[in-house]
C-alpha cells in the first residue's frame, strides 16, 4: 500500500497495486493490517455505495454529530473527489484538496473527521463505494454549499450543467455554517 500526504494535514491518497492481465483486473482494497500500519481506523461500521451519472455533484456533507472518517473510492467510472477542513482551530480551516478517482487508477482517500466531503461524476456512470467511521446522524448532517465563493472550488464542468439534489442547492456558506471548533 502506496500512502501519499495531501495538501490537507490528515487527508490521504492511497495506492494498492491492481493486478491486470487478459480477464481482467483484481485489486485487494481493504487489508487491516496495511491501514492499521498506515494510520486508519481499524473499525468501520457501515459500508456505503452509490451510483451517480455524469455531472452530479453530492456534497458537500458533514456530521457535526457522529462525525465520520471516510475512505473512499470510485469502482467504476471516474470522480472529482473533494475534501474541505472544517475544523475552526485548523490553520487549514476553508481549504480544500482535490483529486480525481477512477476504477481503472483505482486510488482512495482517507477524509478524517472534521472534513466535508463531496464529489463530482465525470463519466457517465459512477459507482461510488466508501466505508464510514460511525454510523449516519440525521440529526447530525451538515452541508456546506458546493459553489461558496469563499471556498472556491474550481469545479470542471460548467455551474449550469451540475446537477445537484434540492438539500445540497440550499447548503450553508462557510461563513455561516455550523462546523468544527
């Protein structure tokens, strides 16, 4: 397991080798041992997946009760991956880190606590798997605007072709959403 720091203190792109050859291609993506060694939690409790076409953007989504660690990854199709540190005290509060997820590079982040997340389908099917550190707060969830000019996420597609679910148009702005101390 190939571990790479971001750009964000905490959020991490790992690498595992994908073994191809004529029928296909198998890659080992989740070994305890080599996450425990790497830094992630041992323990998940829910598995999640969801399926995206072309130009969705899901996010940006927090829990400011029950937060959760992610690891995430694109199965198929290709994502713009987004990370953004909602920790207050953070001297990286605002920023964000961007990375682009395929099945075929077959790459995963790992989003502390304290972070948003969301992500943009760039092909015309995504399936998108990741695994969470405690389990979904309906009473918790949080979502930041995906287009908040403060946080200037330059996203690859044009404003008007993303399309977004009815809870995410109405996000909050950095400024005044609830977030991390």
């Amino acid at each position: 397991m190939k571990v790479q720091e971001t750009s964000l203190a905490g959020v991490l792109l790992l690498s595992s080798t994908i073994y191809r050859d004529s029928r296909g291609a198998f890659q080992e993506t989740w070994n305890q041992h080599e996450m425990t060694e790497a830094g992630l939690p041992a323990n998940w409790v829910q598995d999640n997946f969801s399926i995206s076409k072309k130009d969705v953007l899901r996010g940006i989504h927090y829990q400011v009760i029950q937060p959760q660690g992610k690891l995430v990854r694109v199965a198929y199709g290709a994502a713009l991956d987004v990370a953004v540190d909602l920790r207050r005290s953070s001297p990286s509060f605002g920023r964000h880190v961007a990375v682009e997820l395929t099945g075929e590079n077959g790459q995963m982040m790992w989003i502390p606590a304290g972070f948003g997340h969301a992500f943009l389908a760039r092909t015309d099917t995504v399936g998108f798997a990741y695994k969470v550190t405690d389990y979904y707060s309906p009473a918790g969830e949080r979502t930041i605007l995906w287009n908040d000019p403060d946080l200037a996420i330059p996203w690859p597609v044009n404003a008007a072709d993303i399309i977004v679910s009815e809870k995410d148009s109405q996000g909050a702005i950095l400024r005044k959403a609830e977030v991390f101390p």
